[in-house]
C-alpha cells in the first residue's frame, strides 16, 4: 500500500471517529439544553481555547497538505468546543476545499455522506462565527442534488431544517417571496422547527397580502393568500400569534386584525410589554374598543405605567392618541423576520442553548444588522463563555439613544472589565457613567467593583453615598447594603462599625446565612460571644448546608470553645466540598493535632501551604504571607 492510500484509510478511520465526536447543532436535534458543565470543565473549556488559539496559528503557518489535514480537523473540533468559532470554520472550510480538489486525497476516500456531514459540520460553524455568505454556500450544497447534464435542483427527501433557513432567508430580504414560500414549504416538522416555520412562512403570506393591498386598495379575508394563514385558537403559541399581528399591521390588513380580536383573544405568553405594542397596533388601524380593553388588561399587570395610564385617559375622552406614544410600525418584512428569528435565539439562550442562540442572533443581524438586541444576545452569551473582550464590544454597539438600556450596558461593561482584573478602567467607566446619571445602584456597584479588588476606601466611600442618596427611606431590600458596608468597615479595622451594620442588615434579613456567617465568624476570631457565635453559625449550615465556607465556620467554632472532637466533621466535610482552599485546610491541621493526630495535622497544614505558596483565590497577598510564616511554624513545632 502506497502512503497516499495508507493515508486515507487512516484519515477515514479518523474522520468516523471524530464524527461521533464533532459538537453538531442540527435544528431539529442539538437546539436542547447544553451539558452541565461543572466548574472545572468552565476553566479546562477556557484554558484549551488559548490552547487551541496557539495551535491554529502554528499550522497557519504551514501548507495544509496530507500530513496535516487531520491535524486541522481535529483543530477545528476542539476549537469550536472551546468556543472559538473562527478558527474552527476557518480550519473545516480548509478540509472541504483540500478534499474537492483531490489535493493528496484518493477521490474515494470520502462517501458522500461523509462529505455532506462534512459539509453541514461547514455550515453551522460558519453561521456560529457570524460568516453568513460561506455558511449559505454550504447550506446550498447540502439541499441540492444532481439531477444530470450539470444541473442540480433543490430536493425534499432528507432535507436539513437550518439549510432551508439559511437559504430562505435570502429571498425574504430580497422580496422574492414565492421562493421564499417554497422553500419554507420543505422544512421538515419536529422540534424547534414547529415553532420557527409558521412565523417566517406567515411573514412571506402577508408580504403578499400587502402587494395585494397595495393593488386593489382592501383586504380581501377569503382570498388565497388568508386561506394559508392559521386559525386563531386559545393554544396558539404567544410567538407566533404576536408575529401574525405585525404581519398584518405591516400588511396593512385590518380585516384580519379585526377577525382575531373577534375570536378569542389569547394572551397567555405575552409580556406587558408585548401586549402594549398589539394594542398600539389596534389603535393605529381604528380598533380603539379593542385596545382600550387590551390597555385595561394591561394596566391590572403594570399600574404605574404612566404613558399606559395617559392612553387610557385618552380612549376614555374619545381622543386620539398622538402617533409618537404608538409602538412604530415595521417597515420591511425581513425587519419582522429578523426579530422572529431573534426571539427564537432569545428563547435558546434561557434554555441554556448558547450555541444555538449565537446561531440564531447572527442570523437575525444577516437579516437587520441594526437589530441591537441581536448584539446584546451575543454579548451575553460571551460572557458566559469568559469571553469578556468580545463581550465588552457587543456591549458597546449600545447607544445612549435609549438611556435605561444604555445605563444597563456601560454598568455591564465595568463588570466585565472587573472579572477581567481591569479594575482601574472599570471604575472609569462607572465615574464617567455617573456624570451621565447617577444612581444609588449605581454607587453601590462602584462599591462592590472596589470592595472585591480590595480598594476598601473607594469602596466605603461609595457606599457611604449610596446611603446619602437614599436619604434615610431605608427599605428591607437594603440589608446587602449593610452586609457590603460592613465587610469594608471590618476590613478597615472599624469593628464597631461593621458589627452595627451586620446587625442591622440582620434586623431586615434575620436569616441571611452569610451574615449570620460573617458576623459568626468575626465573633469566633476575635474570641466573643462564642455561643452566640455558634447558634448563628449553626443556623447558616442548615440554611447551606453546602456552602464550605459556612461549614467551616462551624468546624473553627467548636475549636475556639475547646471542643476539638466536634470540629473534626464539620471541618472534613469543608475540605471535601473545597479541597483547594489554604484556610480550610488549616483549621482542620490544627483540629486534628489537638485531637493527638499529628500526622494527619501535618498533611493538612502542609497541603494548606502549597495552595497558599501557589496561588490563593481566596486569599489577600498580605494575608498568604501572614499564613505561609504561620504554617512554617506549625510544620516546625507543632502548635
């Protein structure tokens, strides 16, 4: 056997191995919830990206040839596990190409249901990484079929959801709406499918039923067009009824509107929100006796909206409602469509399905790059991923021409920068945010940004003037407040401060397990109110009992009142839920050697010591030194 050949029976061999393995979203079969991941795959996810950054640069360097497309396919794999969707469509496109052009390949060594999953692999990794125009090649290659004399034609048998979308959404742009309608018409049913196809395909309907409007000047409910419309029934879904209404007030199609507000109007599913924009809608084509009652409805869920309220008041006159307090009519069909598809990713992304929403929000931006909440569904998803930088770009499309989504950006922005360790651009952000408008919530993150990256002072002082702001209306929801102010005060050494806030925050939430912990175990280290200690301390276990921290508050507790016995188990059943932790590790050294078990004692402090020597999370730099002399000293001499 020549190397070409052992190479591509070896290359086959791989290429079905790796199928089983490849992360594949399919419309109809990955759009479930992602795998739980623990928080140790979250860190190996975000260390192999780097990793695999690495990787694809280095064969970047080189000709992809037969000794290195299995390398680029196995980049491609892991690179889009760990979230890098550019590399990993770069690295499959690269595949595809070498395999057509037979460039070291025996033509036979791929089926063709091996490269049509090769190619649908291409495609979904192309519309993750935002490449529309590549991802919709691929979804042409996977729905056509050759039918003789070089001509191909789209066919039904085996047809793949997501490339009918992909390929239909093109038309919608392009207002070829009989194309569009047809290819809609093949997407097989089942899964997410169900929910996405009537809301596109009733799109494409009354786009035509606006042409229709538009020529003859009335809609017409029998003719063609409406017989392909739904029914309206109480389980309509709120999705897709709420979509048929921008439909027909796009269309222009006040018959319709009225027909199913004559029927039994559903709004089960529907938001505040949603429900105010329909009967906008209402009141824009002279439905005002609908609306008003739909206002109404409104008004029992939100009944301090005052523009809600000003409506109501208005109808109620027998006047009308000037067009700026109206909900905008949408002026182009691919609009409607875009914010269907939209919502769709948005429904993905609370069932946890990030990879699918990323899918899906790109598709909406291909439709109306202007959409922002499409950005802002990116951004979060970012996020999630520990993708900050990207994150903060999405975030920053923001503009201020919505004030209270642009105040919720920038706040989310200095968030970012701060698990980012940029603490410094973070408060920057967060001071020039308060010179646009100020807040206490506002303030208190400023506080919180500081308190978590120990700038105890900026931190006080920025709750000190969230407290002013709230100008003595202290509410039960301001007990964190308290609980944050007190941390800062006890780090600042101003114990009797701190002590007075943890109270207080305590008379709002009496049983809020990490006040009673901290206040518990401030106690226990400054050697007082020890059984006042212990009964609070035992109450924040039952109300977490997996919290290692609270546990082990219980543990040193015991110690502190000389009952070493009793420390024993509260302490290993700390170290087990958080093995990493130096002063875990500590205390339970200490409670062992005074129980005689001095081996024991000597592997715990000498564990504490090589966390601490390390790296400690949990630790301040002036606190791990303070511990590692401890620990030295411990080893050395016992306690």
């Amino acid at each position: 056997m020549n190397k070409i050949n052992s190479f591509n029976v070896v290359f086959k061999n791989i290429f079905l191995m790796l199928t089983l393995l490849l992360v594949l979203v399919s419309l109809s079969g990955c759009f479930d919830r992602d795998p739980e991941l623990t928080e140790q795959d979250e860190k190996t996810v975000l260390r192999d990206s780097d990793h695999m950054k690495y990787i694809a640069q280095a064969l970047s360097e080189m000709p992809l040839n037969v000794q290195t497309v299995p390398s680029a396919y196995l980049v491609a794999r892991h690179a889009q596990i760990a979230n890098d969707w550019k590399t990993s469509s770069s690295y499959i496109d690269k595949v595809i190409e070498e395999e057509a052009s037979g460039n070291g390949f025996d033509r036979n060594s791929m089926t063709p249901e091996d490269r049509q999953t090769f190619e649908k692999q291409a495609m979904i990794l192309n519309l993750g990484a935002g490449n529309l125009k590549q991802a919709h090649k691929y979804a042409k290659m996977n729905l056509e079929k050759s039918v003789g004399n070089g001509q191909k034609e789209i066919v039904k048998e085996g047809t793949d959801a997501l490339s009918v979308l992909v390929l239909t959404l093109p038309h919608i742009r392009a207002y070829h709406f009989n194309k569009a309608e047809n290819l809609i018409d093949q997407m097989p049913s089942g899964g997410i499918s169900d929910l996405i196809n009537p809301i596109v395909k009733n799109w494409v309907i009354f786009s035509k039923i606006r042409d229709e409007i538009q020529k003859t000047g009335e809609s017409s409910p029998t003719g063609k067009a409406h017989k392909k419309l739904p029914k309206i029934h109480k389980n309509i879904l709120g999705q897709e009824l709420y979509h048929l209404i921008l439909a027909a007030d796009y269309a222009g199609d006040t018959e319709y509107l009225k027909m199913i507000f004559n029927a039994e109007f559903p709004q089960k599913g529907l938001t505040a929100k949603t429900l105010t924009n329909i009967a906008d809608i209402l009141v824009r084509h002279g439905l005002l006796e609908q609306a008003l009652s739909l206002y109404q409805d409104i008004k029992i869920l939100n009944p301090s909206d005052n523009t809600l309220n000003q409506k109501i008041a208005l109808l109620e006159k027998g006047e009308k409602i000037p067009q700026a307090m109206l909900a905008k009519a949408l002026e182009t069909p691919h609009i409607g469509v875009a914010k269907a598809i939209l919502d769709v990713g948005l429904l993905l992304f609370q069932e946890s399905s990030l990879d699918s929403a990323r899918i899906f929000a790109y598709l909406a931006l291909d439709l109306d790059p202007t959409l922002e909440n499409a950005h802002l569904l990116l951004a979060y998803i970012a996020e999630k991923y520990g993708e900050y930088d990207e994150a903060i770009a999405y975030f920053k499309t923001v503009t201020s021409d919505d004030s209270d989504r642009y105040i919720q950006a920038q706040q989310q922005i200095a968030e970012l920068q701060g698990h980012a360790g940029d603490v410094i651009g973070a408060l920057e952000t967060l001071d020039a945010l308060s010179e646009y408008k100020d807040s206490i919530d506002l303030q208190v993150q400023i506080g919180d940004i500081s308190r978590q990256h120990e700038h105890y002072q900026q931190a006080l002082k920025s709750y000190n003037k969230a407290f002013e702001m709230i100008n003595g209306n202290i509410l039960p929801h301001h007990w964190s407040l308290y609980y944050s102010r007190g941390i800062v005060l006890e780090r600042l050494s101003k114990w009797d401060q701190a002590e007075k806030d943890f109270k207080k925050a305590l008379e709002f939430e009496p049983n809020e397990p990490f006040v009673l912990n901290y206040l518990g175990y401030s106690w226990v280290e400054q050697g007082k109110n020890l059984e006042d200690a212990l009964n609070m301390i035992t109450k924040a276990v039952n109300l977490r009992p997996h919290d290692a921290y609270i546990i082990d508050s219980l543990g040193w507790v015991y110690f502190k009142l000389n009952d070493f016995h009793n420390a024993i188990d509260p302490l290993e059943k700390a170290v087990a839920l958080f093995p990493e932790d130096p002063t875990i590790n500590d205390h339970l050294g200490d409670a062992y050697w005074k129980v005689g078990r001095k081996h024991e004692a000597r592997f715990q402090w000498n564990r504490a010591l090589s966390f601490t020597e390390e790296s400690s999370e949990t630790l301040s730099d002036e606190e791990s030194q303070d511990l590692i002399v401890e620990l030295k000293k411990k080893l050395q001499s016992g306690l």
